[in-house]
DNA sequence: CAGTCATACTTCAACATTCAAAGCAAAATA
DNA sequence: TATTTTGCTTTGAATGTTGAAGTATGACTG
C-alpha cells in the first residue's frame, strides 16, 4: 500500500487546529462573560463534572500542580463558588464542592463545546451524526496513543509506515 | 426530522474533549522539552508558519492582546530566538522574524498535533483517511460558525454540504 | 507497636502571562 | 494642515504556575 494521498494529513492537521483555536478563544470569551478566568471556570467545569473531586482529581485533570490547584481553590473560596469539604475517608484529602452561587456560575457559561456544536450536530443526518463519532472517537485514541490510557482498540488491519517521516 | 440518538452528542463531545485535552497536556510537555514556555512556543510556531507576521498579526491569531504580544516578544527577543524588523513598508509595523537559533527550537519542538497524530494517520486505509478530513472539516466549519476567523486558504475542495447550511 | 516511607495538601518565593490605560510615532483622512 | 486612526510599547496590577519546603495523615515493615 502507497501513499496516495499525502495532503490528507495536512488537512486534517489544518481542520484540527482550527478546532482548537475556535474552542479556546471561545472559552476565553466564556469564562469572561461569566465573570471568571478561563483557568477557574475550567475548575468549575471540572468540579461540577465529577462527583465532588479532591484537590489532587483537579490537579490531573487540568495537568497542573497541586499547589496550582490551591491557589485557584482559594480564589473560587473567596468568591464563595465552591467550599472545601474535609473528606471523611482520609483526612489527607479534601473534597471541593460548589455552592449554590457555583452551580449558578456554570449555569451561565455552558461548555465551551455545546455552545456552539449541539445545535449543528443535531441538524445532522442519522448517519453523519454516527460516521461524526466515530471519526472524532477515532482522533482521540489516536491523539493518547502512549497516554496513561493504556491505547486501546487501534489495530485496525495491517500497520504500515510511509517512508515520511515528520 | 426527529431525535433518533441522543447519546451520540455526547459521545462526541466527550471525544473532543479528549482531544482538547491530550493535545493541550501534550503542547506543555513539548514546550517544556524545548527550553521555552507554552506561550512563547506559540509564538515561534506562528511566525514559522506566517511569513514574518506582525505583532498585530500574531496577537489576533493567539487571541490575545498586543500588550501580551509584546512581553512575550521581549522574551523571545532577549533569548535571540526572534528579532524585530521595522517594517519598510508601513513604519508602524514590526514584522517577527525567527532567528536561526528560533528555527532550532521550533524543529526540536515538533507541532504537538502531528508529533502524535502523524504516524497513527499515515496508517489508515484509504477511505478512514477521507472520512476522518471530511469529518474533521464539518466539526471545524460547526465550530468556526461566526467567528471573525482570518484563516484563509483553507479550501481543500468541495465540501459537499448536505442540504443543511452551517 | 515503633519507625519509616508515601501521600495529600498548603505555604512561600519567584517568574510568566495577561490586560487596561496611557503614551508615542506614523499613516490616513478630512 | 489639522484631526483621527492605527500599530506598538510602557506601566502597573492581577492571575497563573511551579519547585521546594513544611505539615498532617495514611500505609507498611520489621
């Protein structure tokens, strides 16, 4: 098997970028519509996402620092977005919360992502709304190949290396 | 036309989602092996795609304001990796220019995106390579919907639309 | 059980990013 | 020519980020 379409990868390559782009500069906008930085409404999306994260949840899954995680917790504390709850289990951890005013918060600045693809994608046909997942699920285990996630499901037939090397 | 998949939404978000992440997570390891920050990074990836581009033009397509533009240019500049040349044309202007010891970092630090995505692309059969760009593509355009996007030459061909309008 | 190590979080000091506002110089316009 | 606009820089202030050190708790080992 050749390479018969060597710009294919350069027009994925543009397409995905620009999907990144487009995602990032609007969550900006978000976050300031919301009266957040981007940095802490992604703490509110994470800790309105996942059941009550401890400190040490946040910090992997925005890939900071624990003492990063400390300094926006104490931010959004001091707004009264979320609390601190000392976790019964082990009392190394703490578990953050939001109030009321967080949820509110979150209410106000929807994902970054809905915003602007749920309505385009429902307008989709049945089968470019499947063929749509399946490509983008895809995209995703390619792009966590050696991530922690341990590669599933990638062989779909024979492996086969261009002579191109990037 | 009814909802026949509900799920499926959210699959996708949560594959973009993915793909956000690893590629962002990704970018700051790249960054860091490089010697320079993610921010700084950017900018000598955006002036080694545009040819030469002005401060103004890297602060619209970083999103950011020219102020910020301008300290991480310093930087830059205080490291040798970019100079400042006055523009002839419009004395205003200041076109970025990489240095030869910016050309290294850059080819050290390989576009996160295709470090990763590259190879697993090359693999696919024939057909996996087109539905991913035209799937791609779609989610780009679903994205990019009003936005004030300076991007030009992105037109690979015809993107059939289906009766929908975007 | 005492001692040791590992884990979760915080504090601290230093630096990077970011922006609004003010300033300056050059171009465009009237 | 006078005025406005544009491109960039400077300044001052807030936020984001981290490594290193510190504290408290849990886990393990003999």
């Amino acid at each position: 098997m050749t390479q018969k379409h060597p710009d294919r990868v350069d027009e994925s390559l543009i397409a995905l970028r620009r999907i990144l782009r487009a995602t990032e500069l609007y969550a900006r906008d978000l976050a300031q519509a919301a009266g957040v930085t981007p940095a802490q409404l992604r703490v509110l999306q994470i800790v309105g996402e996942k059941k009550d994260p401890t400190a040490k949840t946040l910090a992997n899954q925005m890939g900071v620092s624990q003492a990063t995680v400390t300094a926006l917790v104490d931010k959004l504390v001091a707004r009264s977005l979320v609390s601190r709850q000392p976790s019964a289990q082990d009392r190394r951890q703490t578990n953050i919360t939001l109030t009321t005013q967080g949820e509110d918060v979150l209410e106000e600045a929807p994902d970054a992502l809905q915003q602007r693809y749920v309505r385009a994608f429902a307008d989709l046909a049945d089968w470019e709304q499947a063929q749509l997942v399946s490509s983008l699920e895809r995209v995703a285990a390619m792009l966590n190949v050696d991530s922690l996630d341990a590669a599933p499901v990638l062989a779909t037939g024979e492996l086969r290396m261009s002579k191109k090397t990037y």
